[in-house]
C-alpha cells in the first residue's frame, strides 16, 4: 500500500483560522495529514519543494534527478498530504544515499556545489569536509521541505517512521547503512538593516557637511566592528527541528547563494534585508551514532511544541 499509518494520535489536527474584519471572530478549520510514500504524481511538487530548499541556487542542481531517487526509493521516505493520494505533497522526509547515487547528475551536481561552498578558514575542518562530500564513504542526504505553515508537530511521527524504514532496509541488505548523515537547512542570519543604514548615510551626509572627513583610523575601526558583529549574528533557523539536529553536528557552516542578486532582487526576500535579515542555508554532517539521538530528541521536543495563538 503507498498509504502509510495516518497518524491521528502523534499529529493534531492543524487550525487554520481567518480574523474577520473587526477581529473579534475566527473561523477554524481542522486538516488532517495523511502520510503516504512518494509516488510518480508527485514529481513535479516535489520539485517545487527542492526548489524551495535552494532558492536563486536551484538551477545550479539537477533537481529532477533526485526527485526521481525519491520516487524510485520511495519504501524510505514520506510525504504528507491533506486532500488524498493524488493531490500534491505539503512536505517531505526522505533520504538518498549519495555514495549509492553517486553518478545520478542530481548527485553529482549537488556534491559539486556544496564542496564548493565548504569556507577554508578552518582547513582542518575543511578538509574533514571535502572528503565526507567525496563519497569515499557512505553518505546520505535527509531531505526535509515542507511548506512554511505545516507544523513542526508532521515532524517527529516522520522522523520515526524513516528510521524505522531503514533500519527494515539495512536488514534486507539494502544501501542505507551510512558513515554520515547530511542535511541542509534553511537559516536567517540577522544583519545590519539597510533601513538603518540608509539612515545612518542621510546622517554621515549632513555631518560631512559640518565636519571634515574620519580619518582613515575610525574608518578602519568602524569596518572592523562592522565584520566583528557579521560574525556574531544569531542564526534563526525556519524549521525548529533543525536547531536540534545542528546540537547534534560533528560539522557544518554557512554558505550564501551564488546567484545572491537574484535572490536580493526579489521583492519578498528584499523586505527581509531591507530590516535586517539575509537568507542563507546551512549545511550539517550528523555522524550515524548520533543518529537515533537525533531522532529521539526531535520525537521528545518537537511533540510538544505549544501551537500558535
């Protein structure tokens, strides 16, 4: 059956709720989450959702290719639906063994701009991380996207079911018996806002008008407090569960998109930075004894997560 447990007693229903006009009345409606495997008719929400993932950087990957491990795949892996088998995925958790896949164009594309991305200002850790995305030894990617109001709750009953799934395909003598477990995560990090810095330029433009320039010092002192506070800016992840698989990391960093004006140029994502908060991503490698931990804690803590008023 491509339809698996409906998992009434781990995920509430969702309420989703319109404010009438004077504020005082909502109207709720509750949704229930059907899980099923992936199937051919998801391939193109499936792609939409990794485009999601890798916003203006989706055309640098073969996205297609991995959605069709996915499919191909699908006795690991679930999605999450609302309006039955047919209708399109609202979110997915699933995994693809890189090493296995090595050849797929997805694979190869995507291992190709990760390693690019890997900073070299540790060149331990930057190496420890060009040889796991080598493949020399057995990787696997967690993809997990789901549409930004999906609760947190779809989370720890997926989570569950896939580690059960591979641990039944392990068995079976399958391809999911890993050395490292990869995941990308969606990430805000907080900036200067340039609402702020447009101020501060009308301000440094009046006062060059009444004052001579800095001297080169206070400039150079400025740029390094401005680099200081770059590097000290909080990470606020968008999926809360990844806030905990970060805990459990042996690796990981930052990276910015490559078509960073695309992403810059568009309205909604010019409203973040406009109040200070830049888009990126953020690569983790959780090593597989740490695995179940993971799982267990995101089982404990995301359960548990208080809905929004």
């Amino acid at each position: 059956m491509s339809q698996k447990r409906k998992p009434e007693d781990d995920v509430p229903p969702a309420n989703d709720s319109d404010d009438e006009s004077d504020g005082s009345d909502k109207d709720i409606v509750d949704v229930d989450f059907d899980f099923y495997n992936p199937e051919e008719v998801d391939f193109h929400a499936l792609k939409r959702l990794l485009a999601q993932l890798f916003s203006s950087d989706a055309e640098l990957i073969a996205l297609g290719d991995l959605v069709d491990i996915i499919i191909e795949e699908n006795h690991v892996g679930t999605t999450v639906k609302v309006d039955g088998q047919q209708s399109d995925p609202y979110a997915v958790l699933s995994i693809i063994n890189l090493q296995e896949q090595r050849k797929n164009e997805g694979v190869t594309t995507l291992c190709t701009y990760l390693r690019n991305k890997c900073p070299k200002k540790d060149q331990k850790t930057h190496d420890a991380i060009q040889a796991i995305l080598s493949l020399d030894k057995p990787v696997a990617w967690i993809v997990s996207e789901r549409f930004i109001n999906m609760p947190v709750e779809i989370m720890p009953p997926m989570y569950n079911l896939m580690q059960q799934e591979v641990k039944n395909a392990i068995e079976k003598k399958e391809a999911y018996d890993v050395e490292w477990y990869m995941f990308i995560s969606k990430v805000y990090k907080e900036v200067a806002s340039t609402v702020d810095d447009e101020e501060r330029a009308d301000e440094d433009e009046d006062a060059s008008a009444r004052t001579a320039v800095a001297p080169p010092a206070k400039k150079a002192k400025k740029a390094k407090k401005a680099a200081a506070a770059a590097a000290a800016a909080e990470t606020i992840y968008i999926q809360p569960e990844d806030e905990i698989i970060a805990s459990h990391a042996t690796y990981q960093f930052d990276f910015k998109f490559t078509n960073s004006e695309k992403e810059a140029a568009a309205d909604a994502k010019r409203a973040f930075s406009d109040f200070g908060i830049v888009p990126s991503r953020k690569l983790l490698l959780v090593h597989k004894d740490k695995f179940d931990a993971l799982v267990k804690e995101i089982d404990s803590t995301c359960s548990n997560i208080p809905a929004a008023p």
